[in-house]
C-alpha cells in the first residue's frame, strides 16, 4: 500500500509482502502452506462458503496522509466489494455484505483545519460529525455505480447490549439486506460519551458479524497480515494461519501504524478476531490493497479459524462491549451458582452495592476478592439495593410487595466472565 509504513516494510525487505504469498510465512501455518482447508483451486472454504461477509476497513485505508478522504482508495474498495457481493451475477451466487467502515474521525479533520487527531473528545466528535457525513456521501456516490443502495447504522455500544435495542439494530440490518441495501456501520462516535464510548471499530466488527449471523469477518488494514512481531522491523514473518489461543503465544502486537489515523492497532484486531472465532465466525485479516483476493479465498493475509460455536446472541455484546454502571458483590454461595450452575442471582446472595445505575444497567458481579466474575444487566436501582442484601425473596415479597420477588439478575441477562 501507498503509506510509508507499507513503502518501508517493501523496502525493508520483508518477505511475502509485495510478491508470493508463500514466502515468509512462518510455522504456524497449515502443512499445505496456504493457511486454511482448501477446496477447489486452492482457495479458502470458509470464504468461498460465506454468503454473509462482514467487511472492516480501516481509517489507514480511506484516508490521505494529510487527514482527509482519499475518494480513489474509497472507490477502490467499492469495486472490490460489489464484485464481492455478486453485482450482476446470478441471485444464487450473490453474497450479502455489511461493511463496517472507521475512517469518519479521519475525514473530518482536514475540512476542519485539524492537522492531527485531535486528543479531547469534543474535537473528536466534531471532526466525527463532519466526516462521517462526508465518508457516507462517498460511499453512496460510488455504490450508485453499481446500481447499490447503501444505508447507514450508526451503533452505540451500550444501547445494542438491552434486549430491544439488539433486536432493533438486528432488525434494522436484516431488512436492509433483505432489501439489496449494503448497511454501512460505524460507531455513533458524534452522541458516545467517554462512558459509553467503544473506541474500537475492530471489536465493534466482530460484534456486528455475531449480530447479523454472518459466515465471515474480513478486517481490512494498511498492513497484509499478522506479524509475529513489528512488521516494519527486518526479519518479520507474516502467519498466514491461527488455528486457536496458542498460535498466538510469543506473537508481539503493537499499536496503530500510521500516527494519528488508526486508533487501536493490531491488538484491537487480533482481540476482535479472537471475539468472532470463538463465536463461530472465521476472520481473514488482511490490507485493503488483498481485499479481492482475501473475498475470492485467495490465502492472503491470516486466517483465524473458529475456535467455537455460535452463543446467546446479545451476551457477547454484553460481555464485550457494554460499560459497567456499578457492581454488585456476590457471597461465595452465590458466585457458585451464578458461574458454575448458571442461575439467575437473588438478593439472598448480595453483600455490596457499588456504584449508581439504574435498573436495566449493565453491573459486573464480584466474587469475595472483588473479581468480575460475570456481568449482567441489574433488575433494580443502585438506591434500592441496599435494604435487600442477604435477604430472601419470599421475606421481601412478604414485606415489600409482589414486585420484590424478581431476581436482580435474571439468567438470561447474564454472562460469564472469563
Ligand atoms: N504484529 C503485528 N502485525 C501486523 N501489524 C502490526 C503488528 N504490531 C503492530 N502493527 C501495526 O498495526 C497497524 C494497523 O493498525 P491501525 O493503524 O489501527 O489500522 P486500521 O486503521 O486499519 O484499523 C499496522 O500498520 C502495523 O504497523
Ligand atoms: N469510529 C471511528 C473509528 C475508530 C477506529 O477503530 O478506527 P480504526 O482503528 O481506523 O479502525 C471513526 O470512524 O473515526
């Protein structure tokens, strides 16, 4: 890619990065060398099978150096993903796609004189506000090529982990699919406050791919692959394949490359893509310029394989993506039956309260030492706790009323934290 960084990598001499893609790949591949079970012609199944593909792209990717979009990069991109997507082929082999797009933060400074990005949120979300209008615009003009309507979702973390919320946002995204639209998803970065901020569009990808039931995340960046240490530095090896937690040991991943346009780095990428594997989501990681090959199941990049199976819908949104309002402390007993037998936690079991929330509020639930033990959506206000504590709910039904008789958190808003 044009960036310095990607120019130095090349010149550096780092192998597998501007020719085959063999080459350089170290250990931790597959034995066939191409990094994932192949099928016909080499290429990758989990992507040639996807029909449901969620795209990230990176700030790095969309914008110029000087902080403002780079309009041929974003049409680049558009063309890959409406040949992706099947434009023109047969409704049988079309493929719905979801692209989470960063970049908004980054289109907007130049417009508004910033040179860099700004480090206090109000500027951050000023330049948001303007760029996100500007990255959408683009993304309409050159989606209209192809004949593609796009609709924006813009998502705020801790709304989507309440039950209606997830439903609507899951609703809102099925429709526009089911209507040929392409959903186009960034943060609300313009309303999100520091509390509820997410910060991380990488992690906010994998969470998007569990809520629409994709086959597949793609994280696109300006860099082609996972390194096993700073791909800038000489001698680094591109892993072409993670097959679970253990392939990762000894990887060193360190922060944004370009300074002042992305945010988090390879470690918001490799936590995201560890997110969806273990929801049953399989990743490529690779640059924006490998996107065709990456969606054609070309072994480009690294592959993350799933490591499990699909869970509860909106806990993993809960688990990782809300923002705790407060916590509760939990007696032994009660830790016991929240983590190992999975029921629902009763006021008999409380020993604290921490914190202001109010019910509906995501709260982390802490052992004897204080530990987050789970994390769960907390049925009454912070205020009310406090004359419950220990005590059983037929005592408090007894003496408060009916409506004392329900769970502070009920199981089926709770997740176990591990
Ligand atoms: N182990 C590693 N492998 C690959 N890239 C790494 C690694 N450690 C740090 N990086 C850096 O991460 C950068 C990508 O992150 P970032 O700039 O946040 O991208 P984006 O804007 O696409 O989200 C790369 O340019 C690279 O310099
Ligand atoms: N929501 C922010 C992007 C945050 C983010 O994660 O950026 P990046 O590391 O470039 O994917 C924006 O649109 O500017």
């Amino acid at each position: 890619m044009g960036t310095e960084a990607g120019k130095r990598r090349e010149v550096g001499g780092v192998p597998g990065v501007a020719g085959g893609y063999q080459d350089g790949v170290d250990g931790r591949s597959t034995s066939d060398g191409t990094g994932g079970a192949t099928g016909a012609g080499g290429l990758r199944e989990d992507v040639t099978g996807a029909r449901r593909i969620v795209v990230k792209v990176g700030s790095s990717s969309l914008t110029t150096a000087l902080g403002g979009l780079d309009a041929d990069r974003v049409d680049a991109l558009v063309d890959v993903l409406a040949k992706a997507g099947g434009i023109g082929r047969e409704p049988s082999l079309a493929r719905e796609i979801v692209l989470v797009s960063s970049g908004a933060i980054a289109a907007g400074l130049a417009p508004l004189g910033l040179s860099r990005r700004p480090r206090d949120l109000a500027r951050q979300q000023a330049a948001a506000s303007v760029g996100q209008g500007l990255l959408v615009a683009r993304y309409t003009a050159s989606f209209a090529r192809y004949g593609v309507r796009v609709g924006q979702v813009l998502l705020t973390s801790d709304d989507i982990s309440r039950r209606t919320h997830y439903r609507n946002a899951f609703r809102t995204l099925d429709k526009l699919l089911a209507m040929g639209a392409l959903p186009i998803v960034n943060e609300n970065d313009t309303v999100a406050t520091d509390e509820i901020r997410f910060g991380d569009n990488d992690r906010l990808a994998a969470l998007v791919a569990h809520l629409v039931h994709a086959d597949l995340l793609v994280l696109l960046s300006d860099v082609d692959g996972l390194y096993d240490g700073d791909p800038r530095r000489p001698g680094a090896r591109r892993i072409a394949e993670v097959a679970g937690p253990a392939d990762l040991e000894g990887v060193e991943t360190g922060s944004a490359g370009r300074a002042g346009v992305g945010t988090g780095g390879m470690v918001t990428k490799v936590e995201a893509a560890g997110i969806a594997a273990a929801a049953g989501i399989p990743v490529v990681l690779t640059s924006a310029v490998h996107a065709a090959d990456a969606l054609a199941g070309r072994p480009t990049g690294t592959l993350f394989r799933r490591t499990g199976k699909r869970s509860a819908d909106r806990l993993l949104w809960l688990a990782h993506a809300s923002t705790p309002r407060g916590a509760l402390r939990l007696d032994a007993g009660a830790v016991r039956a929240v983590v190992e037998r999975r029921t629902s936690l009763l006021p008999a079991g409380l020993t604290g309260v921490e914190g202001r929330f109010t019910a509906g509020d995501p709260v982390d639930l802490l052992d004897e030492r204080g530990n987050a033990v789970a994390r769960g959506l907390v049925n009454y206000d912070a205020a009310e706790l406090p004359r419950l504590l220990g005590r059983s709910t037929r005592d408090l039904a007894a003496e408060l009323g009916p409506a004392y008789e329900r769970e502070v958190v009920h199981r089926d808003d709770l997740v176990v934290l591990r």
